[in-house]
C-alpha cells in the first residue's frame, strides 16, 4: 500500500501513538523501511496510553516520555510533524509549548501541530508561543466533510487568517460517505460503519441521507464513486492543505487518489450546495443580514456561501 502510494505521489504518512496502543507506529515504521526519509512522516500524543494519569496529556513529564516511544516504535530517529491529538484542559498551555520546544531544539521534532483544537485554542496556543519566542504550531487536523461543515464557522477562517495549514481527518465520514450507507438499506458487515463504529456524530441523518444520495448521483454523471466525488470537493474547499486517506484495499486506495485528477462542475458544486450548506450561527448571519462592509479575506468564502443560503432560503 505505501510503496503504491508514494509511487502516486503521495509523500505524507499520518499516524499516532493511540492507534492500536501503539502497533500502528510499529507497522508503519516497518513498512516505511529504506523509505522512511523519502517522506514527511507525521505523528501524535497526548491521548491515554495507560490507566497511569501520567500516561496521558500535554505535560512536558507525558509527552518527552510519549514521543521518545514513538519514536523507537517507528525506527526513526525524529518525526517531521508532531501534533497534540487533543486539547489538554488541565495542563498550562506554557507547559506544553516549551516541552515541544524542547523536542525541536533537540531534534526530535522538525514540526509541530495540533489536532481535534477549537480556534480559541488554537489562537490561545499561537499567542503564548509567540508570546512566549517558543515553537508554534503550523498545522491543525480537523474533522471536516461535506456532511459536517462545522469547521467552517472558525477553524478554517482562522486557519486561512493565522496561514495554518490545514489536513483533514476521516474525509469519507469514517466511512459515512463512501456509498455503503444508504436510506433504506442494510450497511454492509465488516465496514466500519456497520461494525456499530460511534463515530461521526450525526445531527441529521435524513439530512446525512440526502447528502449520500447527491454524491452517488453526481458519482453516476463522472462514471466514479461517491467517495472520490466526496475528496473531490474537499480538496479543493478554502484553506484545506491536505486530505488524509485511509484505504483498506489497493483497490479503495486507487480510487482515493484518484480524487486528485477529479474536477467537479460548477452544477456538482451547486448540487452539493443545496444539500449540504448549514444555517449560519451568530454572529455570521448578522454580519449577513446587516450588509457589513470590510469582510475579512479568512472569512469571506465562507460568508459569501452563507449570503447564497439566506438568499434561497427567501426565495
């Protein structure tokens, strides 16, 4: 599968010290092999690795300790992008920035990101970095999908404002989107989705649904899948750097990159638009309806595609 992708193109490796308790980062590092500086190889901490309180969080006694394992587990002896996989709400953010700082002075990280961060976080994280002359962070890994929009009321504006790359994490909807769920049927045994997985959180599954049966349909007219339609739109969405896939089969994996040569009209956009657009929440609906002047670069796709519902939505 590596040696495929990178073949493709592909020149990123995303994985963390959670997954699997650790043997994801053995695997990975033993498929890497010779190829290992052929790549940005990216990984995370933070999550409990232990029942132990000190096997989990972004103290700098955690994550010295964290990334050192990750390190010998993957056969390296650094990893380009070292992300915090989730906010830690107990320990100082001073804390944790110098402990990552620590980690690049003494080359073991070239990088660092965050993953899983609400944008006050993230800007609380920037500012004491700045603040304080330690590393800051240039990337974010978010949770984002044409059936979960969320990310763009904050983190992607800020992301966009604060030039923070941005990857994306679960783009088919953890399996949501790739076709299998459909309205009326049986999910398929030994998908993730129909392995009872609790992820994605779901607001509306009519509306998730409806979603499904536009990409199936705008698949159909491209003669390809829903889900390379779903990495389609995705790539090219403001402010999105990279998108992570994570293929079971050669066979998915072909088809996943696939979605780089896929350009979707300006009626798929639209399509996908209807069904998929979210309300504006405040105070983006104000700025809306109030005509402002002076809108924000970061923010303004963003608001343009909220005027666009508000204006259908009175039509």
């Amino acid at each position: 599968m590596f040696d495929f992708a990178f073949d493709a193109g592909v020149n990123m490796v995303d994985t963390a010290d959670l997954y699997s308790a650790g043997l994801a980062e053995e695997v990975v590092g033993q498929a890497l092999g010779d190829k290992r500086h052929e790549i940005v190889l990216a990984s995370k901490a933070r999550s409990p690795m232990g029942n132990n309180p000190n096997n989990s969080g972004a103290s700098r006694y955690h994550l010295i300790r964290a990334c050192e394992a990750s390190l010998k587990r993957l056969r390296t002896d650094h990893i380009d992008l070292y992300q915090m996989h989730n906010w830690d709400g107990v320990t100082p953010i001073e804390e944790t920035l110098a402990a990552l700082d620590h980690l690049v002075q003494s080359g073991k990280v070239r990088y660092v990101g965050t993953s899983n961060y609400t944008a006050w976080q993230m800007m609380k994280t920037l500012g004491t970095a700045e603040f304080k002359g330690l590393v800051k962070p240039i990337a974010q890994q978010i949770y984002y999908t044409p059936e979960a929009r969320d990310a763009e009321y904050e983190l992607l504006p800020m992301a966009i404002d604060q030039n923070i790359a941005t990857l994306v994490w679960g783009p088919l909807g953890e399996g949501l989107l790739t076709g299998k769920v459909r309205r009326g049927q049986e999910t398929p045994k030994g998908t993730r989705q129909g392995n009872d997985w609790p992820e994605p959180y779901v607001h509306d599954m009519e509306r998730a649904y409806d979603i499904i049966e536009t990409l199936i349909a705008i698949g159909e007219s491209h003669n390809v899948s829903p889900a390379r339609v779903c990495l389609a739109w995705l790539k090219d969405r403001p402010g999105i750097t990279s998108v992570i896939v994570g293929a079971r089969t050669e066979e998915h994996l072909r088809d996943n990159l696939a979605a780089a040569e896929l350009k979707l009209t300006g009626e798929d956009i639209d399509r996908l638009e209807r069904v998929t657009r979210q309300a504006p929440l405040y105070p983006y609906w104000h700025r809306v309806t109030a005509g402002m002047d002076r809108i924000d670069p970061a923010e303004k796709p963003f608001l343009d595609g909220h005027r666009q519902t508000m204006a259908l939505k009175k039509a």
